[in-house]
C-alpha cells in the first residue's frame, strides 16, 4: 500500500494495538457493536427508501454493491453481506484485515477484505452503489482529501452514509472526558477534539461534489443501560445519507 495524505499513522498505531479485540462484545469496541445495531437499522431504512428495495425478502440489500471504508475488524461488513449485499471492506490497519478475513472466514460469509486506501481504490476506477464512511472522518489526517476520494467511490445514482463525532464544547465533554476518562467505555486516546468534524466540514465536500445530502440525526447513548437511539439533536453524535444524482 503506498503512502497516503489522509492516513494518520496515530490513528493507525492506535487500531493495531487494539485489533485482537473487535469481535470481543465486552471489550474495548463494545460500544461500536452496540451502535452497529443501531447503524445497520438506520442504513436499511434509508436503502429501502432510496433503492425502492422489499424489506420482506430474506436478503433485503442482494443486488446492492457497498464499500465498508475502514471497516476495521468487519463488524458492520458482515451485516451488510448477512442482508445479501455484495461487500468490500478496506482498511489501512493490517492487522484489522487479517482478523477481518478470518472472522468472515469462520462465519461463512463472502466478503472481499483488503488493505488499501480510499484513494488507491478510487484510482482504480472502482465504483459502488453504497459507500459507508462510518465512524472514519474523525481519523483521517486530510478530511477535504478523505471524503473527495470517498466521493469518487460512489456511483451516479448511488448513496453515501457518513457517521463521526461533532466538534464543539458538549461533545468533547461527552464523547471523549466521559466516554474516555470517566465512564471508560472506550481506550484513552481513541478520540482527539481537533480530529472531531462539524456537520458542515462533512456537508461541504459532499455538495461540492454534487450530492444531494439529506437532513443529519443524532445518536443518543444511555449511560445507566448502554442503549442507544436515534434523534433529531446533532450535537455530539450525528449520521447522514447523501445521494449522487444519476
């Protein structure tokens, strides 16, 4: 893999220390496979809205190609390809790919993993009907460079779902003094608040290259019982859906 403006390597430290552990539900990541349930509901609600798609049958999403960009140890990959989509996975981490391809393995489930950038993808002429950029934004060195190369990734007629962190005062209380340092629920370190994004720092790039973005939502977490749901308030979590036109 050739170096690559928006990789931070932090970041890419950071996720290889951690990577034994993505599959673990009482680990580190847990509260990434409790919001994945939430995601995973999201997503298919607003593919079935875009894509005209029969949530009845047993593989909702067959049909449908979708890019999983950092997907990490392949948790939301996997559900993706359990509701019949055709899904690639891309991670810069190795050592995430390697558990990746090897939990899929054991699972059963076909799933195209490789170690590569948005950016080597994208000058490969790759395009997919579905582009996720969940929960990445707030760890890329180049944000501007991350969602162009993104951007390019998606077809005319295609969608892509953004997930991060907002960037102001409450959030940083929240998600990284008290997800980090006083609930625990995540490593020290795992968020930095001038990697954080605002909406319009996320908004901007898609319109500039010509995507129609639909109304963000925010993620509200329980502390006392872990839940999460999904809510208009944007402040500290937020997910968006953005359409390329045909």
């Amino acid at each position: 893999m050739q170096p690559d403006r928006t990789v931070d390597p932090y970041e890419v430290e950071h996720y290889t220390q951690l990577a034994e552990t993505w599959w673990d539900p009482t680990g580190p990541f847990w509260p990434l496979h409790t919001l994945n349930e939430l995601r995973v509901s999201y997503i298919r609600e607003q593919l079935r809205d875009r894509f005209q798609l029969d949530q009845d049958r047993a593989a909702p999403l067959a049909g449908l190609s979708v890019l999983d960009v950092g997907c990490g140890g392949g948790i939301l990959s996997e559900s993706m390809a359990k509701l019949g989509a055709e899904v690639t996975g891309i991670d810069v981490v190795e050592r995430n790919i390697g558990i990746a391809k090897r939990h899929s393995l054991k699972s059963g489930i076909d799933i195209d993993y490789r170690q590569q950038t948005a950016s080597d993808l994208a000058s490969q002429g790759s395009t997919f009907d579905v582009v996720l950029n969940m929960e990445v934004v707030e760890h890329v060195a180049d944000v501007d460079g991350f969602m162009s190369d993104c951007c390019r990734l998606v077809r005319p007629g295609g969608s892509m779902f953004v997930a991060t962190i907002n960037r102001n005062p409450v959030a940083g209380l929240v998600a990284i003094f008290g997800a980090e340092y006083v609930l625990r629920w995540l490593p020290k370190g795992t968020h930095r608040y001038r990697m954080l994004r605002k909406p319009e720092e996320i908004i901007a790039p898609l319109e500039a290259h010509g995507f129609q973005v639909e109304t963000p939502v925010g993620v509200r977490v329980n502390p006392f019982n872990r839940r999460m749901s999904i809510i208009s308030w944007t402040g500290v979590n937020y997910m968006l859906r953005a359409d390329l036109p045909e």
